[in-house]
C-alpha cells in the first residue's frame, strides 16, 4: 500500500463533500500538475492519502481511498491530464495542522513542508505513520 495527501479548499471540496458522495466516491479532477497527474497514475486501488484543507484552515482532517485507478478526467478534452477516483475513509479524531506538522523534526522532509503547492503528495509510511500518532489514529488501516 502507498500513501498520499490530496488538497482541496474547504470552500470548494471538502471533507464533508467528499463523505456526502458515499462509497462512490468522486474523481478527483481538475489537477493540472504534471507531478501531481503522475502521483495519480502511480495510485493502486486501496490506496490511503490524508485530506488536507488548503488555504482555508490548513489541517489534515480525513483520510479518503483510491477507489478507481487513473482515467481521463473528464472536465478537460486534453488527454494529458487524468485522475483517480476517491471515497472518504476515516475522520481524523484530531486534526493536525500544517504548523504542528512544519514543527515535527520527523517531518521535516514531507512533501506538504517541502513543496506547498502541490495538490496531489507522497508520503512515505514513516510520515504516514507519525501524522496519524498526532492524529490519534492507529496507522493500519
């Protein structure tokens, strides 16, 4: 299994949005990153990534699933740009911040500290595994 993190404001998808879609899920569309469009086509079905509010809280608050592998996304003609299909998990029991996260020496490396604009993120399951202690949450699945 992989771990990811997608990003959404609030304000335009959230959390809540995303557990109102129910176990269908939504695709994840409109990314236009080529890093971000590749961490998609790499994603396995199963796959688990923390949901992160952007701009407007700046916490991970839930855990969604990979529930389709990469396909076209729709909201564009351009064959470039694909998505996977995702479904809310888990709510995080404690939300951890984007500042709680930048003062973990454990973390320093994350790409959420390292490469803020990215929409769509690895995370390795050392990371994995320490935002989910902050969370209070056990990191199995």
């Amino acid at each position: 299994m992989n771990y990811w993190l997608f990003k959404s404001e609030p304000s335009v998808f959230s959390f809540e949005a995303l557990k109102a879609k129910g176990k269908v899920g939504t695709q994840w569309d409109g990314v236009r990153n080529y890093a971000a469009r590749n961490n998609m086509k790499a994603m396995q079905i199963g796959d688990l990534g923390f949901f992160y509010h952007s701009n407007e809280g700046l916490d991970i608050v839930g855990i969604a699933e990979v529930c389709a592998l990469a396909h076209p996304d729709t909201t564009t003609d351009d064959p470039r740009w694909e998505c996977v299909d995702i479904r809310a998990f888990k709510d995080v029991p404690k939300p951890v911040t984007l500042e709680q996260v930048k003062a973990n020496p454990k973390l320093a490396e994350m790409a959420l500290v390292r490469l803020g604009r990215l929409s769509v993120q690895p995370v390795t399951p050392a990371e994995w595994k320490e935002v989910c202690r902050m969370a209070e949450l056990n990191p199995a699945p």
